[in-house]
C-alpha cells in the first residue's frame, strides 16, 4: 500500500462514522486541502510575480499527487470498491451512463461534479477578463488613451505588484490574461474521462485555486488602500 493510499484510507476511516460509504470520497477532498495548504506559501510567492502565468510551479508540483491518486484508484485493490453515493469511485462517466443512462444514480453525481466545475470555471474566467481589463486600463496612458477614472483606480491596484513593463507587454499580458482563464474549462473534459476519484480531486483543486487568488488579490488592494491611505493622510494635513 501506498503512502498515498494509506493516507486517504485512514482519513476515510476518521469520516467514515458521520459520511458512511461516502467517506473516502470526502478523505479525497480532505488530502486536497492538504496538498494545497502545504502549497500555499508557494502560491503567495508565485502571486507576488503577478502574470497570468504566476501559479504554474504550485500546479506542476500537483501533478505527481494527481497521479498517485490515478493509479490508486484504477489499481489498488484497497481503494476501487469505494463510492460516492451509488457512483463507484474508480469509475468513469462512461461507466456511469451505461449503468442507468445520463439521469440514472450514477449519472447524476457526475452532473452534479460536472456543474460544480463548470461554476468555478466560469468565476474563474470573469475574474481573468477583469484581470485582463485592468491590465490593458495600466497600459492606456502608456499609448496616450483616456482612461476612465474607475479603470485607473483598478489599474493602480493592479499595477501596484507589477514590474514595468513596456505597452507591447502589457499588451501580451492582456491577450494572454484573456485566453488562459478558459483553460479551465479543460478541467470538465479531463474529469469526464478520469476515475470519480481524479474528477473530486481537479474540482476540489481547482475550487481552492480560484478562491485562493480571489483571497490574494483582495489581500493585495487592502493593503494597498492602507498605504494609499497613509501616504495621503499627512498631506492632506498639510493642505489643511
């Protein structure tokens, strides 16, 4: 037995009282949080960076644990006869159609995983665009357009952890701050072909990874309404 595999079942097995046969289900999110609380100190430091590309480290470091949790849940015997209400946890939405059909018992857990990945991609991607536009709001002046006043203000909190970069690049930035939060709509593909027990895990993670930047950049504009604040106080005494 893996150490993988030994974790979530102990963890299936501290559950197991108050969730019965739905147990391990909720040990897979559990480790989840796990893996991505031990991963937060790197996701504040890729943050600080602030580009679109700004998480890949903590995502690629993700990799080895969602496959772990692949082979677990194809292979090991400890792990396949598990399930999540009547959906077996080493199964595939295919498998879940030919039981009992799109709406059948098993049909209907993997439409409610697939909603639930569908309404994070979908804040994930309305958080990139408005990334995007205060992106592309910093670069205005640059280029000599008029820029709204709530446009500056967003732009100037954006801006606030951003190196200098030139309109070219922050043009790129736009572009590329645009397409990528569509990538997670990837996620609903991915977790229609993998194991239930995959699909909890990429729903999970990616839940925690678009409400962790939401965290981070609220984080970042509070503070910098403090400082803005501050630095503005005494001049304003002055004035007075």
């Amino acid at each position: 037995m893996s150490v993988f595999t030994r974790v979530v079942v102990e963890l299936g097995r501290l559950l197991e009282p108050v969730l019965a046969e739905s147990a391990t289900a909720a040990a897979i999110v559990l480790f989840t949080v796990l893996v991505r609380l031990a991963l937060h100190p790197l996701n504040r430091a890729a943050f600080k960076g602030a580009t679109p590309v700004a998480g890949c480290l903590p995502v690629l470091l993700q990799l080895p644990v969602f496959f772990l949790m692949y082979q677990a849940f194809t292979t090991s015997g400890e792990l396949l006869g598990h399930r999540l209400f009547a959906a077996p946890l080493g199964g595939t939405w295919a498998g879940a159609l030919g039981e009992g059909g799109l709406f059948g018992a098993q049909g209907l857990v993997y439409l409610v995983l697939f909603a639930v990945i569908a309404a994070v991609a979908a804040w994930s991607t309305v958080r990139g665009r408005r990334a995007a536009a205060a992106a592309a709001a910093a670069a205005a002046p640059v280029r000599g357009k008029a820029v709204p006043v709530r446009a500056r203000a967003a732009a100037g909190r954006s801006a606030a952890a951003v190196p200098e970069l030139t309109a070219e690049q922050q043009e790129a930035m736009r572009r590329l701050g645009g397409v990528l939060p569509l990538l997670s709509f990837g996620t609903l593909v991915t977790a229609a072909v993998v194991p239930l027990a995959a699909g909890l895990y990429l729903a999970a993670t990616t839940a925690w990874s678009v409400a962790e930047r939401a965290w981070l950049e609220h984080r970042r504009d509070r503070l910098a309404a403090v400082g803005t604040a501050a630095a503005g106080g005494p001049a304003a005494d002055r004035r007075t």
